[in-house]
C-alpha cells in the first residue's frame, strides 16, 4: 500500500496526488491524507484513493499533527510512503519524525518561497529515498532537496484518463466566444479574474461568454457571469478562446498546451511562488521539470 501525503489548502495537491500515482504507474491502493478544507465540495477520486483527512482542530499545531500522522501509520503497512510539496511537512511536523524503517520514502517537490518556508524547520528533514523535481526550483531549495535525497530526478506529470469521460463541451458557431475563469480560490481572487477577463474583453472590443469554472459560486458573482462546479476543468480548455486562472503549479501545467490562450494573474502564497512562476511564463522559460 501507499500512504501519500498531501495536506495543504486548495485542489492543487489532491490534483496533484492524482496525477503523480498515474505518472509513475502505481497501481497499489492509495491512503491520501489531506486536510479537511474540501469536505463540502470534495472533488472526485478514483477507486484507488481512501482519503484520510486530518481533523480541522489540529491543523495548526504540528505536535498534533506528528500525533495524528504516527497514528494513521500505524493502521496500515506502507510500503511507500509519499510526502507532496513541502519535504518537512506543512508545519515542519516531519522533521526527525520516525517513518517506519522498511517503508521507502518519495519527495515530489515544487517551487515554494525556500527562505519562508525553511524557518519552519527544527531538526532534520526526513530521509527521502527518491526525489522527484516537478518544476523548476531556485538554489537554496535544490541544495535543501540534495542534501536529504538519494537521488533526485525530473518528472513531467500527466493527469489520469477522465472515467468515465465527460461529455464534451458543446459550442454552436453562432455563440459568442467561450472565455473561462477557472479558479478555486477566494472570492476576492475570483473577482479580480473575472475584472481581469472584462478588461480584455473590452480592450478585445469582444462581448464573450463568461463562465466561471470553481468549486463554489460567490455571492458576489456579476450577474453576466455563469458559474458552473465543474472538476476536472480540463475538458473545457479545448473548446474556451481565453482562459484566465492564478499561477498554480497544477493550472499552469494543464494549460501548456493552450500557451496561446491562457491569461494569468499571480497571487500571494504564504509558500507557493505564483510570481516567480509567472515570470518564467512570462519569459516563455517555464516548463515542467
């Protein structure tokens, strides 16, 4: 069996989680811890996925946390144990944590603001037997990475086989062009997406078809918007003129091979870095790893 790790707020780490078991081909059932932001609007797995959220209460207490965590391995024999994202845990909750000795320990790493996040750490970080770099990362994080990994390697994710396949998003040519906003973030962010989509419409002297692609529709939501609770977005991008969405690693790497369309807004992470991310986009120099 394998335990992977992926607590943090927002989709982009059970996207993510998916996405790595299909990469590497593991077909063992998987445990997926995750916080319990999403259990109102969780977004569909595969049978293969048991989720196991962490209770709400301790989300923020890295003792708990570390109690919590022993627990659930201790349920189980893991063979792999896979952490996502942050190598010492959201709270640095993994540092000198005692994993079983058998189990092999896999790290797939992201661009995080190195210097925040490493002053959350307190000891060491775990051994990892593999590493996995998802995306470019910046020196100090890669000299972090080197130090605790047998060995780090590139790794392009692919998202799983939609199953069962949606049906495809119908368009009639007599329509005004489909422009997206796909987002799962604040309603605050929302809305500078959908200002951002209306400002280029009228620099564009175009009247699109505004849907919003999101987890939960806003109150707030102008009244020519329409809000669809649609996850996977992806079959969606094919058929959009324009797709407006923040930096996340999850979005910009599904919206590759739609470069030409896709319009971006960074936001603030307290440890993801949407604008370094964005500058590389920017530069037309962001790729994955």
């Amino acid at each position: 069996m394998i335990f992977l790790y992926a607590l943090g707020g927002g989709l982009g780490h059970i996207t993510r989680a998916q996405a790595l078991i299909h990469t590497l081909g593991f077909d063992e059932p998987v445990t997926l811890a995750m916080s319990s932001s999403w259990n109102q609007t969780e977004p569909p797995l595969s049978s293969q996925f048991h989720p196991l959220r962490a209770p709400r209460e301790i989300s923020r207490d890295p003792t708990e946390v570390r109690r919590w965590l022993s627990a659930a391995l201790a349920q189980k024999t893991y063979r792999r144990i896979i952490i996502d994202a942050f190598p010492g845990g959201l709270l640095g909750e993994l540092c000198d944590f005692p994993f079983p000795p058998d189990a092999e320990l896999i790290h797939c790493a992201r661009l995080l603001h190195w210097d925040r996040y490493s002053a959350l750490l307190h000891g060491a970080l775990p051994g990892y037997r593999q590493g996995f770099r998802l995306e470019p990362l910046r020196d100090d994080h890669m000299a972090a990475l080197s130090a605790c990994c047998d060995s780090i390697d590139s790794l392009r994710l692919n998202d799983p086989p939609l199953d069962p396949a949606p049906h495809s998003v119908q368009t009639a040519s007599s329509e005004p062009p489909l422009w997206l906003i796909v987002h799962a973030g604040s309603t605050e962010e929302i809305l500078e997406l959908i200002a951002l989509a209306q400002d280029s419409a009228a620099l564009e002297k175009v009247s699109p078809k505004l849907i919003l692609l999101s987890p939960q529709r806003p109150d707030a939501l102008p009244a020519e918007v329409e809000h669809r609770c649609v996850y996977p977005a992806t079959p969606w991008f094919a058929k959009a003129q324009r797709i407006f969405s923040a930096c996340g690693f999850n979005i910009v790497r599904q919206l590759q091979p739609y470069r030409h369309k896709h319009r971006f807004l960074p936001f603030p992470r307290r440890f993801d870095d949407q604008f370094a991310r964005a500058a590389a986009l920017r530069a037309g120099n962001w790729n994955q790893a």
